[in-house]
C-alpha cells in the first residue's frame, strides 16, 4: 500500500537548516559553476521536489538555478507522479506556502495554483522503485523523506548502501523527522540529527587500497627483516588483500552502470512525455489554424516569416516551405508589402497592434481589400518575439436602407 501524504512546507524547521546550513556549503563546494544535482526519492505529487526548485531559485536566482540545477524526482506510485508533473495545486495544498513565494512561483488558473512552467522544466518526474531499481548517481542531494520508514531493516540497509554510492563525494541525504534508524548506519555520518541531515562515509577507492597494501608491503617488510630473509611481503598477499575490493569496484561499476542507464531511462520518460505534449500542442495549433478563415504569418524580431498558414497559401499562392524564413518584405505576393511597413514598424516600437484595410491582388488574379492587422507578439515576460499579422478578405458593410 502506497501512503502519499505529503506538503510543500513539512517540518520547515529542518528546511531551515538544509537552507541556511547546508546548501551554501554544496554551493560553495561547487563554487566553479558545476551542475547541481538532486534527488528527490518517493516524491508522490510532487509538492517536495517544487519546493527544492523554489529553495534553490531563490538561493541561485532563476537564470542561474535553470542553467545548473538538475532535479530528479521519482516514486512508483503513476498516479501520483502524473499529479506531480501536473504540477497543479488546490487551495488546501498551497495553504502553508508563504505569500511572497506563491505569488512568484505560482499561477492562479482556475482557482487551482500551478507552478511556473519555465522552472516546473528543471524537475524531472519519472518512475523507480527504490527496493528494485538503481539509483540516480552523482548526486550532490539526495532527499529522501518519509519514504524509508516503509521498509524493513534488512531492506533500509541494503538501499542505504546504494546511496552511499549514489552521493558525490561530501553529498547530503535528508531523511524525515521518523526516520531514526540510520544513526546507526556505518556508511552515513549525521551533519545535523535533529533535522535528519547526514553525509556520506567516504569509502576508500581500490587505488587507495592498493596503495595502502604496497605500503604495507615496505612497512611487513622493514619489519619482519629478522624473520624474513627476502625482506619482502610476499606479493600475493597484497594481492589477496585486494581481491574483496577490486571485487567491490567492479560492483560499483555495475552499480554506476545501472545507474546511468536508470537515469537516462528517467530522462527519455520526461522527454517522450514533452515530446507528446508538445505534439498534441502542435497538433490543437494546426487544427485551430485550419480551421480560421484568417491568414496567419508570424514574424520574427528580423522580419523574416516563421509560421505561414494554409489560409496565406490560399490567398497568395506561396506555399508556406516557400515562405517561412524568408524576409517577409522581399516576397513577392499580390499584397502591397510596402503598405505593411508602418504597422509593423509601429509594433516593432511598442504598440500593441495596427490595422489597415489595402488594395490586394489574390493569386487568382481576383483584386480585392484586404483587412491586416497586425500585432506584437510577447512571451511569457512580455518580451517581443516578433509580429503576428493577420489577412482576411474585407467585405464593406453594407449601408442600412
Ligand atoms: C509519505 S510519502 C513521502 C512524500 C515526500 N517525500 C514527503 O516527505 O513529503 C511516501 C512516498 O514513497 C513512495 N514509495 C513507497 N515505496 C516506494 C518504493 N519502493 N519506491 C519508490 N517510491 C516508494 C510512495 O508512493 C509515496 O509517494
């Protein structure tokens, strides 16, 4: 049975300390600009892994926590993590958020509250089961709260040894508040108890076991001068002493390999998912544009054309593989191109939209007036993209009798 309680501000205490205490000494550790990655494992609807996003944005700025910050989020309950990638929240949910943060990291649609898309991309949702599947590696955080007290001892040991091997080297593994059984785990160390914060034990490495046993060698063998005549440790005992490690290496090869190939099936899960959203996006566009008895052309900020609709082809005679990246005023079309100037020019410098009505020619060879309109088109800052202009054929209205 899967219990998916969960809140975006659970226990602030001990997010207050992951805060102020220990994310500035991951970030200074990373102080070079390296990517930053985090785990956050058993993270039903999503609530803990947008308020890593949150955390980290504000610590990192935006652009900064978008160029660098990789979270990983997973569970194996799919319902839950469809609600995580839906990123959508009821009132109830919000509740604990405080104001300043919602008001930044949410949009109001529909009485629901949905995390901003922009920063929604650097969380990853995909499916692992922590008792069968590897781990995500190379972590600098692993979060991992309230998820560890549903298993039992024999299985907590065995995971904790996977992310002992998942953490970069001076990582953080931040459990929850009920999760006590791990102060007696030999591979993590607590940083902060009360607030269940630890970090890895470093293991030594098989170059440093090596090391360590030719030492060992010299040191057996100034001591035993006496007793051994060659004055030397006999090289299969260093070797021997090697075998149970270089064993473990290549268990921490396989582990790594794993590992890799889980993360990479994370990352493919996400990116199949965009890629039908962003089809199916595509997809209600065509359809919509299809369907308009207006001609739609989009312009970039050069002027040259990135969307020419059906409609445009119809009126002109330019198909839009014709069009489309070509500087629009260079075309040759039976619209008066040298009348549009002013409009465009005119959202170009900051109106909103222009209209006018022109003598136009289609490709039939049929004059008619041609109504443009002609508008900015803003992204989600209000940034100009390019222009939107829209043709349709005018009909004059007819006069009342
Ligand atoms: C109580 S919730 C914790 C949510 C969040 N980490 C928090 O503290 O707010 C426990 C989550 O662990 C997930 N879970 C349980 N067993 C799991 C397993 N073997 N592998 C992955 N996720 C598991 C459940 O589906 C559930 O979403």
């Amino acid at each position: 049975m899967l219990i998916n309680v969960t809140g975006f501000f659970r226990d602030p205490d001990a997010w207050e300390t992951l805060k102020t205490e220990i994310l500035p000494q991951i970030l200074e550790r990373k102080r070079n600009g390296a990517p930053i990655r985090v785990w956050s494992a058993g993270c039903s609807t999503g609530e803990e892994a947008y308020r890593l996003v949150m955390v980290l944005a504000e610590m990192l700025g935006w652009e900064e926590f978008r160029a660098r910050v990789k979270i990983y989020a997973t569970d194996m309950d799919e319902p839950a993590l469809a609600e995580a990638r839906s990123a959508s929240y009821g009132e109830k949910s919000i509740e604990t958020i405080p104001p300043h943060l919602l008001k930044r990291y949410f949009e109001q649609v529909g009485g629901r509250y949905v995390f901003r898309p922009e920063l929604r991309r650097c969380a990853i949702f995909g499916r692992n089961n922590l008792a069968l599947d590897a781990p995500i590696s190379h972590l600098d955080l692993r979060v991992r709260r309230n998820t560890l007290m549903y298993f039992n001892a024999d299985a907590q040991n065995r995971i904790l040894a996977r992310f002992h091997f998942a953490l970069n080297p001076g990582g953080i593994l931040f459990l929850g508040r009920a999760e006590m059984l791990l102060t007696r785990s030999s591979v993590f160390t607590p940083v902060d108890l009360p607030s269940r914060i630890f970090t890895k034990v470093p293991k030594t490495s098989l170059r440093e076991r090596l090391m360590l046993a030719s030492e060992g060698e010299v040191r057996t063998a100034n001591e035993n001068k006496e007793v051994e005549p060659h004055g030397k440790l006999p090289l299969h005992e260093a070797a021997l002493d090697a075998v149970p490690v270089a064993h473990e290496s290549l268990e921490a090869a396989y582990e790594e390999l794993h590992s890799t190939s889980e993360e990479l099936e994370t990352t493919n899960e996400e990116l199949r998912r965009r890629t039908d959203e962003l089809n199916r996006v595509s997809g209600y566009m065509a359809s919509i544009l299809a369907s308009m008895q207006t001609g739609v052309v989009v312009l970039d900020n050069d002027l040259r054309v990135q969307l020419w609709s059906d409609r445009v082809e119809e009126l002109w005679g330019v198909r839009p593989g014709e069009a489309e990246g070509e500087a629009f005023f260079e075309l040759d079309i039976g619209l008066p191109l040298d009348r549009l100037r002013g409009p465009v020019r005119g959202c170009l410098d900051g109106k909103q939209s222009e209209e006018i009505v022109v003598e136009a020619t289609n490709r039939r060879g049929r004059a008619f007036q041609c109504r443009v309109s002609c508008a900015q088109l803003l992204d989600a800052k209000t940034e100009l993209q390019g222009i939107i202009i829209l043709m349709e054929e005018w009909q004059i209205p007819e006069r009342a009798p």
